[in-house]
C-alpha cells in the first residue's frame, strides 16, 4: 500500500490527493504536521529516492526561512540535515508518495503518472 504523506492545508497537496482519488490509486494517509518522519524513516526515503538531500527540503515554507537553512545546509552534514528535517514535519517537502521501491518528492504529474499509473 502506497504512503501518501501531505499536510491537508497545503493546496498542492490537495491537488495531490484528487488526482490519486480521480486515478482510483489506494493510498494510507499521513499528515505530515502530525506524525512527521522520523530520522530512520528519513534516511531509508532519501536513499530510495535518489534524490540530492536539499530537495527533500521545504525550501519555500516558512520555517526553512526562519531558521536560515539556505545558509545552513551546505555545512550541515548528511546526518545533521536528516536529524534536523525529522524535528518538524513542516521542513520536509511534501506531498510525498512512499511506494516499496520509490519516493515521490513533491506534486509533478507527469512523474506521478508514470511511476502509479
């Protein structure tokens, strides 16, 4: 079963979500303010994904903003950034799709069509 992890307030998120429901795609929902990842989780996603670690980052919200993690992170080590991203869901990008073998990072149609569908 697909992880769908979103915060329900987020309008890319909601897209997210009627477009899985419009594909009829079976989902478990998480909301990511709520019960955010958790640093195993965290590090088991980004290896998954493939992805560099800075676009596992919120990088528009608020608190990435607050906290000046653009001037932060290239310091950071991996470890450090992943710790740091399992305190608050709200720093993790998101919606997420957690499948057995891949993670969507984001609300890109075209990329979700072609890993779901």
């Amino acid at each position: 079963m697909l992880k769908f992890i979103c915060y329900p307030k987020c309008t890319t998120c909601q897209k997210a979500k009627k477009w899985l429901d419009d594909n009829k795609i079976e989902y478990e929902i998480r909301d990511i303010k709520e019960d955010n990842p958790n640093f195993e989780e965290l590090i088991v996603w980004y290896k998954i994904s493939g992805l560099p670690l800075k676009k596992l980052f919120n990088t528009s919200g608020l608190l990435y903003k607050s906290m000046e993690l653009k001037d932060k992170l290239p310091t950071m080590s991996v470890e450090e950034q992943l710790k740091l991203l399992a305190t608050d869901g709200m720093l993790v990008k998101r919606p997420l799709v957690i499948g057995e073998s891949f993670v969507l990072v984001g609300f890109k149609e075209i990329e979700w069509r072609e890993k779901l569908i």
